[in-house]
C-alpha cells in the first residue's frame, strides 16, 4: 500500500513540474516585457521632466541680467537628476542581441552626456552671487536641443522595441472616473 502511494505521489510530482517549468517560462517572459515597457516609459517621462526644467529656467533668465544662483542650481540639479535617471532605464533596455536596439541607446546616451555637460557649465555659472542670464539662457537652449533629439531617438527606440503608444497602453478605463 506505502508502495502505491509513493509511487502515484512520485507520477503526480514528474507530470506536474514539466508544466509549471513551462509556466514559470512564460511568467518570466512576460515580466521581462513587463520590465521593458516599464524601464522605456519611466526613462522617457524622467528626459522630459529635464526637458522641462530647461525649458523653465530658460524663460526665469529670459530678459533679466542675471539670475539667483539659487535657482539656477535647482534647476539644474533637477535636469542632471532626471537625465540620470533616464539613463539608468533606458540602460535597462540593452539587449546584446539586438544590434538596433544598441545603436539607439547610444546615441540616446550620448545626448544625456551633452546635457550633463551643460549642467557641469550651469554649475559654474553659479560660482558667482547671480548667474549671467545669456550664458543660462545658452546652456538651457542646448539641454532643450539635445533633450529634444534623444526625445526624437527614444522613439524610434520605442517602434524597434514594439512598445505601444503611452495612449494606447492606457489599459481600461476606469467606470465614474473622469477621462482626458
């Protein structure tokens, strides 16, 4: 009898784990396209959260002389912070096989590079009491120049990888919520 139970516990064990090793192939699949769709989006909305504190503290400095050594470092403490940021994710995406994929990631690189030197160049503007505005103004329309390329590449990135339109990724609307 201890025979026949060890032996159907045995059979059950051997069919089961073929099929839960095939599931747990097909979960980790999809986490790593989960983790891929994720990693893409939050590296985009992190290179245009820097977009737009360029975009900001080149309008502060807009027409005045100078500007509070303050803000300029918040701002750009904000745009390295967030260029970092967008790197580290759309780092997460390098697959080795995929040579298209490599290229894209970087020349996206390279433009957060020149965004970080731009910071670097901000930083110095602040060695003074009140940054010069035109010397702002220039780094600020520089990191919008480069942040807008790598907007445009990560793109393109986002097609080769088959990742859908943030719209269309939406998911379902949610009943009595107010929409867009």
């Amino acid at each position: 009898m201890l025979t026949r139970i060890l032996i159907a516990a045995l059979a059950t064990v051997f069919l089961i784990a073929p099929a839960a090793t095939g599931q747990d192939r097909a979960r980790s699949a999809n986490a790593k396209a989960l983790g891929q769709v994720n990693s893409f989006w939050v590296g985009s909305t992190r290179q245009r959260h820097a977009y737009d504190h360029a975009r900001v503290l080149n309008r502060v400095a807009t027409g005045t002389p100078t500007v509070e050594k303050e803000i300029v470092q918040g701002h750009a403490a904000a745009i390295r912070s967030h260029s970092q940021a967008a790197m580290k994710e759309f780092a997460a995406l390098k697959d080795s096989k995929n040579q298209e994929v490599t290229a894209h990631l970087e020349k996206l690189h390279k433009h957060h590079q020149q965004v970080l030197a731009m910071c670097d160049m901000l930083d110095e503007c602040c060695k003074k009491p009140e940054a010069e505005s035109p010397v702002v103004c220039d780094c600020c329309k520089n990191v919008v120049k480069e942040l807008a390329a790598a907007e445009k590449e990560a793109e393109q990135l986002r097609e080769v990888l088959k990742i859908a339109p943030l719209d269309d990724a939406a998911g379902p609307k949610v009943e009595g919520a107010k929409q867009p």
